[in-house]
C-alpha cells in the first residue's frame, strides 16, 4: 500500500499520542477473532428454568434484556457457553430491521447460550469490534449481505467483512472512550424510563379505574370535593377528521401550506423531516376549518399504533392542515384538552383501542369510536391541577429525551471523526 493510500486509511480525528502513527489497516472481521454458532433445539427442549438461551428478542438498543428468556437443560448437546464481552449478531429473522443487530454481553451474566438465528463474535479486542460494528461501514455490508429469498446473513460472508483498524493500543484508547460515552447514554436511557415509569403509576393513581368514580390519589384541596363524571369524549370536544386531498396536489415543495398527515403524528408529539412533510399546493376555498390551532388535540386513526398516536398541537404546526385518517379534537378551555390527553395519551385509551380493533387487515379506529371513549371527569379546577402536574412531568420527560437524543447524536458524530470514512476505506 502506498503512503498516499495509507493515509487515506487515517481519521479525522485520533488521540495525541497517535497522531504520528499511520498504522490503520483494511483488515477483515476474521482477522480480529471467531464466530462461535448457535444452538439449534426444539419446543421439547424448552425449560422453565437451566441454560439461559439468548435470541434476537433480547437484543434492545445494543443491550441484553432478559424481560422474553428462553432456557434449556444445561446438558444439551451442541450449546456453545457465551462469555462476557461476547458480541451477540442476528444472523436470521422473519424481519429485516433485526438483521446484524448486535450486543455485548456483559459481565456478570447468567450461564448462557445463543440459539440457532444468533451467532457470537469472540475477540481479543471485543469492545473495540462492538465500536466498529456500529459504524455505518458495518451496516452498509450488512445491507449488501442480506439473502435474497430470506432475511439473513451468512456467518461465512460475515467473516470477511473488512474495516480500517489501529494497532491494538490505539484500539483499546477508542474502545474506552466510546464505552464511556455509551455509558451516559445508557445512563441517560434510564432516567427517560424511570420518569416514563413513574408518569404511568401516577396516572394509575391520579384517575379512577373503570367503573369507580374518585381516583386513588387526589390532591389535598380536592380530597372532600365528591364524586367524578363519566361522559363520553365527544361530549367535551369540538370533533373533526381530515379532509381528502387530491393526490396531485400534495407536494414536497416546501412553499405549499404544511400538511398534518398520520406519519407525522407520533407517541406525545408531532414530528416532522424532509422525508415525510408534504405540503398542500392547491386551493384553500373551504378549507378554512381544517386549519390547525394551538392545543388542538390530534390522533392518527390507523396504522401499527393506533391509539397510540396523539399529541398536542403546538405553535410550530399552526395553519397547517388537516389531513384524512386524522382526528382533530379542540376544547373551549385549555385545561380541558390538556386534561383530555393525558386520558387520550394513556394505557386506558390504548386498551380501549386494542379491544374494539377487530379489523384483520391495517389497524384503525372510526370517529365514532374515539367519540365513545368514556372519561371520567372531576371539577373544572381539580382538571387543571392535574393537567398541571402531568404537563410538568411531560417537560422533564421531553428535556431527557432531548438529552438522549443529543448524547447519541455527539457519539455519532464522534464515531464519524474517530474511524476513517468509509469511502475513505474502499478507494
């Protein structure tokens, strides 16, 4: 290799005690250790207790979560034992997405196995290649790798998958570092979860169960005021679904009128990127009512999470319009509609959905239905008080999320300067 292409092997950015060093190497997977197969076995094997058997299920954001185990008896034949800081793959699913979804096992971990569908990557310098396989280089090769009648990939393919790597120092110093980094993510994930937990038990708390009338939990000055309503939602709301528009005059031209569609609302808020906005470009005659309002309450009637998707429109989304299989419901006081969401945007509703979708084919709900939901209501000042107290937890839950979302946006970033490009690496 010449200077010239060894240095196009170096990256952006490296620790100061390496800057001088021009050593990284187009090396394949092989090269850095071995895969170790996975178990094949039956229902039969099936124990409610023994050898721990880790699947494609207990892959969750590069983690091992045990919440869906399998176990088998200790003496099966052909369990290949997994170790701490074994690399856990899918090789084979029913869904694509899962394909090359990867984890480290950690120490600590019960005595395991991997079924047939995972393989183990073991290696010297395992942190390291766990770095490597979040890199976009590894997704890329995972992508071109896919079987063309089934979803996986081939442990013989998997092997030769090549990547730019240091000296084994150089590999330790990025390993630490990101490792690090994904410790505060994890952290970060943890405190998202806790107040996502602890916002579900105070909702459990803050409003009666279904066929009682006074919650569990009421704040002091509330505690002597009586009993709740039950009404049903469309009683409280203004209710509107959106309007058809033609398809030739939906556009991704920027300059039409923004367009509220169900994939732009999401699980407590409206998204929005290049990929999905469309825009509406022709008349407005008529139109005017299904113009959006701040504290609108939005909800997407079909798709996998129904019921699952509503928010709150804020003044980003203002003047935008309403789009069909959208539900819009407006209140005459904010306190209500805030009060109506959480009720909306709560395992209640959600469970309320899951038993009246019957459909077989894409998941949905009618306006009718929405409008059927029952609430319970107290007075208009106890709404406010726990519209109050719920909104404020929505901001801490948002602010972490936010911070979350900025933690694996640096390590990304950081990864893009810490390995050569990957264009860099196949010139």
């Amino acid at each position: 290799m010449s200077n010239r292409d060894k240095a196009a092997l170096v990256p952006k950015l490296r620790f100061p005690e390496f800057r001088g060093a021009l050593d990284w190497k187009e090396t394949r997977l092989g090269q850095l250790g071995e895969l170790v197969s996975g178990l094949t076995y039956s229902p039969d094997d099936v124990r409610e207790t023994g050898l721990l058997v880790l699947r494609s299920s207990n892959v969750q954001n590069g983690k091992i979560a045990l919440d869906d185990c399998v176990y088998v008896d200790p003496a099966t034949k052909g369990a290949n034992l997994s170790q701490a800081n074994d690399i856990l793959i899918c090789v084979r699913n029913g869904s694509v997405a899962l394909i090359g979804k990867n984890a480290l096992i950690p120490e600590g971990m019960p005595l395991c196995t991997h079924g047939a569908f995972m393989t183990v990557f073991r290696s010297k310098s395992a942190k390291f290649v766990f770095q490597l396989f979040q890199s976009d280089k590894y997704q890329k090769q995972v992508a071109g790798d896919l079987g063309a009648t089934i979803n996986s990939i081939n442990g013989g393919q998997l092997v030769k998958y090549t990547f730019a790597v240091p000296q084994p120092s150089e590999q330790q110093k990025i390993a630490d570092c990101l490792s690090s980094l994904d410790e505060l993510i994890a952290a970060q994930a943890r405190k998202v979860d806790a107040l996502k937990t602890h916002k579900k038990g105070l909702i459990q708390q803050l409003f009666p169960r279904e066929g009682e009338t006074q919650p569990r939990l009421r704040f002091p000055e509330f505690r002597d005021t009586g009993e709740w309503e039950w009404v049903e939602l469309g009683e409280k709301v203004d209710f509107l679904s959106g309007y058809p528009f033609d398809g030739p005059d939906i556009s991704q031209d920027s300059s039409g009128i923004p367009l509220l569609r169900g994939i732009n609302v999401t699980e407590g808020r409206i998204r929005h990127n290049s990929e999905i906005d469309r825009y509406y470009i022709g008349s407005t005659e008529g139109l005017e009512k299904y113009r959006l309002q701040v504290n609108d309450l939005v909800i997407g009637m079909d798709g996998s999470k129904v019921g699952k998707n509503s928010a709150l429109v804020s003044e980003t989304d203002v003047g935008a319009l309403l789009i069909q299989r959208v539900a819009r419901l407006r209140a005459n006081k904010v306190p209500l509609i805030q009060f109506i969401f959480q009720r909306v945007h709560s395992p209640s509703f959600h469970a309320y959905v899951d038993r009246i979708n019957t459909s077989s084919g894409i998941p949905h709900i009618s306006a009718k239905q929405i409008k059927e939901f029952r609430i319970c209501f107290p007075s208009d000042e106890e709404q406010q008080r726990i519209a109050d107290c719920l909104t404020s937890l929505d901001a801490l839950i948002t602010a972490a999320i936010q911070e979350l979302d900025t933690l694996k946006t640096h390590k990304k970033g950081l990864m893009q300067q810490l390995f050569p490009s990957a264009e860099a690496a196949e010139a």
